[in-house]
C-alpha cells in the first residue's frame, strides 16, 4: 500500500524534558488513520513536527519521501498547501462570516476567479450540511456547527492529507458522531488520507482504518480498530476500556503520602 508520510525513529525534547521517544509509523495513502493518547503525551509536538514547525533532534518526518525537515522555506510552503489542517481550537477569524472564512485559504493560496470561488466555498459547505449557514459569523455557531465549517476549511484547498486535531473535543453526542461521519464521509469520496489527532476511543474505533496509540512520547501499540479492542497489550486495554488504573499511572510519580506528612511535621 502506498504511503504518504512516514515516521522514522522520531525524537524530540523541549530543554531537558523528552517529548517523543523513537516515534517510527507509516499513515497509508487514502485511509483514516488515528492517533490516539492521553493528554500531554506529545500528540500536538507529532502534529508540528509533521507540518514542519519544529525540528526533531533525532530521526524523520518523510512526505512522499521527503525528509520534511531539510525542506527550505518554497519546499515547506508548497508541502503545506497539500496539507489541510483542522486545528484543535478551531482558528476561525471571528469577524468574517463562514463563507469568508471558507474563502480565505482559497483566495490567499490561488488566482482563482471570484466565481470559481464562490462555487468552491458553496460545495464544501454542502459537504458538511452548512451552506445555508454562509453568512453567519462564527459567535453565531453551535459547537457542532463550528467544527463542521473547520473541517470545510481544512478541506477547502482538496489537500493530499487532511489533519484533525482533536476534532472531537467539547461536542455534545449528536454532534459528535455527526462531525465523525464527515471525516469518515468526505475521506471516502474525496480520496484524500486522513489523520485524526484525539484521546477519544468511541467515535474514533468506528470511522477510522488503523490507530496508533502513543503514551508519555513512545507508541506503545497500534491495530486496526478491532485488533486494538481485543488486544492483550496493557496501553491498549487500559485506553480502550477507560480504566484508571493500569501502565499509564493515575498519580504523578512522587513519593509516599506518609513521608510527605512526616516532612511536613518535622518542618513545623
């Protein structure tokens, strides 16, 4: 199966503290591949070391087998504008209307005409069930709403590879499975590969083809979706099944409850 990027032995460290630990996987070509983890396990760092907004200290990021990285500025902006980006706050421009919002990339990345425009913004919005929201501005959104007009913004460009992060987050049910759908929905008839970025497991076992789940900086295992719900492996069953306890701890490490009361006492 082709692949469109690749991680190769990635590592990465803010100051003295290690953010990713050897990261090596593959995101096939045309499928929904997930990334999953807890939070602060380095999801985000992955995200900007794809994009080509930080470095690694050590190994790869490849697209289509290009070491991004090495990539000059012409090189990086050209990879990005394959790239679509659906980000974790959503990042709409809050005094421009969903339409304008939608335009925008088209009209800072082409010479399209106006009219070509208009009828590109028009039917990413009727992907995602919006176009009679399109002179709205984004304070005037549900939740739901708002992350369909991101996900229509991310795909506005028809990138080679869309990215989701956290797409998923603060959606009530409804909304949820809708914008879970989409991703599912539009990765089908578009043909683009899809990358979801998030720590939620329900929705994500259903739409997506392959997931990876990371924790404290490694990728500790990593399945189609129902190899991964009847896995063996600790991580996975621990994440999938929503237990406290297991590999990844519920306290930070630190020392006993009784040293502490002792410290505290012979310090008064």
């Amino acid at each position: 199966m082709p692949t469109l990027l690749e991680i190769d032995d990635l590592h990465f460290d803010y100051a003295n503290r290690k953010v990713l630990q050897g990261i090596s996987l593959t995101i096939p070509e045309g499928k929904v591949s997930a990334i999953l983890g807890t939070s602060g396990c380095g999801k985000t760092t992955l995200l900007k070391l794809i994009g080509g907004q930080l470095k690694p200290s050590k190994g790869a990021v490849k697209y289509n087998g290009r070491v991004v990285h090495e990539m000059n500025d012409s090189e990086l902006y050209a990879m990005r504008r394959e790239m679509g980006m659906m980000f974790q706050q959503g990042g709409l421009f809050s005094d421009l209307t969903v339409f304008e919002n939608i335009a925008f990339p088209l009209r800072e990345h082409t010479r399209l005409p106006e009219k070509l425009i208009r009828d590109l913004v028009y039917m990413k919005l009727e992907a995602v069930g919006l176009r009679g929201a399109r002179d709205l501005y984004p304070a005037e959104l549900s939740g739901g709403m708002n992350r369909r007009v991101c996900l229509a913004r991310a795909i506005a460009m028809d990138p080679n590879i869309a990215i989701y992060d956290e797409p998923f987050a603060g959606l009530d049910p409804i909304s949820l499975n809708a914008v879970a759908k989409l991703v599912r929905h539009l990765n089908d008839t578009t043909g683009i590969t899809s990358i979801v970025v998030t720590y939620d497991v329900s929705e994500t076992l259903k739409v997506v083809d392959y997931i990876y789940l990371m924790s404290d900086g490694k990728l500790v295992a990593s399945g189609d979706p129902q190899n991964m719900i009847h896995s063996s492996n600790p991580y996975a069953h621990q994440f999938i099944n929503a237990e406290a306890d297991g590999p990844v701890p519920f306290q930070v490490t630190q020392s006993k409850l009784e040293d502490d009361f002792r410290l505290q006492s012979i310090n008064i």
